[in-house]
C-alpha cells in the first residue's frame, strides 16, 4: 500500500493543503485565505475543514500522519509556534498537539523555508546531494541548510536565516532594523526598488512600459532582460552579482553539493547563472568553484512536498500504529 501523508503551508495570506504519496507527487490540492487575523482557533479550523475536503478528493487513500510547514520563528521539535510576525495573536501555539488530538495521527511541524529546502533535497533538485542550501530569492530571501543528510535547525530551530546575513556595510535598512543584509540588497523586492529608482513614469522605458507606470517589480526586470532592454540586463547582472556574493558566504559556511534557487527570481535563473557563476569563481576559494547552483524544481509547492515528507520519511512511522505523540510523552522525536 501506498503511504501518503496530509501536508499544509500555512502562510500569513494563504492556507494550502495536498495529499502527497511516497513518490513526493501531489495526489490533491486545495488552498483557502488565510483567516490570519481571527487568531489561531479560526486558522485550525480552517485546517480541519481543509482536511476533510482534500480527503474526500481520494477517499482511498489515508494519510499516516500531518506534516505541516508554517512561518517562522517555531520550534520543530516540540511542534510550538513561537510568534510569527503574520498571524496575529499566535504566541506560544503548540500546533503539533492540538493536531494530533483533533485527527489522532503523528504531526509534524517545520519552518516553511526548512519545509522547501526538504522538499527540493528528497523530491526536487537536490535529489541524492549529501549536503545543500536552499536559498528562496523573492520578497524576501530565506532558505534553509541540508548538512550531512539532515536540516540543519541550530538552537531553537533558527538556523539558516540567510536572508539576514550582512554582506555589504551599506544598503536601505532591512526591515529586521540592520543595514546590508542580503535580502536587503538582493531580494527582488530590492531588484525592483532599483529598477522603480532609476527609471520615471512616461519616461518611455520598457521596465516602465511593463510597469503600466506604475513601481518596478523585479519580474518586470526579468521579463525586460529577457526582451534585450539595457537597463534590465545591467540590473540583472547587478543582482547576479549580489548573489554571487551571498552564495560564494553559503559555499565558505556549509561546502554543500550543490545550492538550490527558488523563488519568483528563479524564473530569471536563465540570465542570472554566468553572472552568479563568475562572481562565485571570482570570490570563493579555489575548493569551492566548481560547486554548481542550479534552479528549484519544485517551484510552489516545495513546502507542501517536503512537509509531507517529515511524516514519509519519517522512519518511526513506517507502522500506524506505533507512532508516539511529540508532546505529551515529554519525547523528543525526530522531526526528520
Ligand atoms: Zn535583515
């Protein structure tokens, strides 16, 4: 029989949920609001009757466990949402409890970055690496670290905040309150500040022509370069470069296999790669040049996968049956 297990992304806008078989394929899909500022009562209700729809989608199947990817910061071993900053009223929310007294099955929880990078690591394009980071680059820039075959969590379940390390002594001020994070200069919400900055509404440029005049996104800027514009591709080759420079940080602290890129300026990987790659063998050290960055493949649905995963990959639950709560035992169980 096929396991299958039930995995929900729980964001601050949007609740998801699928059914993941073995194979890491997405068996059903639904998604719903997230009812973020009703507090956590309304939001688990959501998952419940998320959960009975999805079901009722393959009657056959019957999930072995939850796994559940939601925002940071959480503690994965003892299934507590700590305080994230977009579901209000969440302080201190032991999530993996109360799911498993609703459905009476194991539950999971992880850090929705961690979730994708274990997504990209067992079903994606991290498949057989020993070692990789997983570096999402869209509004923001987080990820997670693969070291030596399991999610590297440090002290809390913190670790791998790669969005917040500082790489530059000068940037605008990231919205953690510190200066020249790289997120704050590489994200695309930066790509984009930067294009909106160097270009004027009727001005007659192709990033305004796609912007309908409007602020610049850091699609546009892709989607300019793709079509040949100049100051698009001098903005793509800036970005590259700032990449460049965070991953050759990443290459230096973890010596992964491999990176792993996601996020909405992923789609751009086509044109950021030699510039990425040239600044990588332009900083790194010898050792670490060779080391290729390559682009997810999962793309949304990395953290539905890789939250299902935590529950089928999960050694302890290969019976039903024996599976222990996290919580009430005061057992640690592993969260892989
Ligand atoms: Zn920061």
């Amino acid at each position: 029989m096929t396991r299958v297990a039930l995995a929900f992304d729980l964001g601050g806008t949007e609740l998801r949920a699928a059914l993941v078989n073995s194979e890491g394929k997405i068996l059903a899909f639904k998604s719903v609001l997230t009812l973020a500022k009703d507090g956590p009562d309304a939001v688990i209700d959501q998952i419940d009757a998320l959960a009975g729809k999805i079901s009722a989608n393959v009657p056959h199947a019957v999930p072995i466990g939850i796994g559940m990817g939601a925002p940071g910061p959480l503690d994965p071993v003892a299934g507590i949402v700590i305080a994230p900053p977009t579901l209000s009223g969440w302080q201190d929310v032991p999530l993996a409890g109360i799911l498993e007294d609703r459905f009476n099955l194991p539950v999971r929880l992880e850090n929705d970055a961690n979730a994708a990078a274990l997504g990209e690591w067992r079903f994606g394009a991290g498949r057989g690496a020993t070692s990789l980071v997983f570096v999402t680059v869209s509004t923001g820039i987080g990820g997670g670290v693969i070291a030596d075959g399991r999610i590297l969590h440090g002290r809390r379940g913190l670790a791998g905040e790669i969005g917040h390390m500082a790489i530059t002594s000068e940037s605008e001020r990231c919205f953690c309150g510190a200066v020249g994070c790289f997120e704050a200069v590489a994200s695309g919400t930066a790509l984009g500040r930067r294009a909106t900055t160097l270009t004027k509404p009727g001005d007659g440029s192709a990033l305004r022509a796609l912007s309908d005049d409007g602020e610049v996104t850091g699609r546009h800027v892709v989607e300019a370069a793709r079509g040949g514009d100049e100051l698009a591709l001098m903005l793509i080759n800036r970005e590259a470069r700032w990449l460049g420079i965070g991953f050759t940080n990443l290459l230096h602290l973890y010596s992964p296999d491999m990176i792993v890129m996601g996020g909405g300026i992923s789609h751009g990987y086509d044109l950021l790669r030699k510039p990425i790659e040239a600044t990588i063998h332009e900083r790194a050290m010898p050792a670490y040049r060779d080391v290729p960055v390559v682009p997810a493949q999962l793309g949304r649905h990395a953290g539905l996968i890789g939250a299902a995963s935590l529950i089928l990959c999960d050694q302890s639950l290969s019976e039903t049956e024996s599976w222990q709560p996290i919580t009430s035992a005061g057992a640690v169980g592993s969260a892989e």
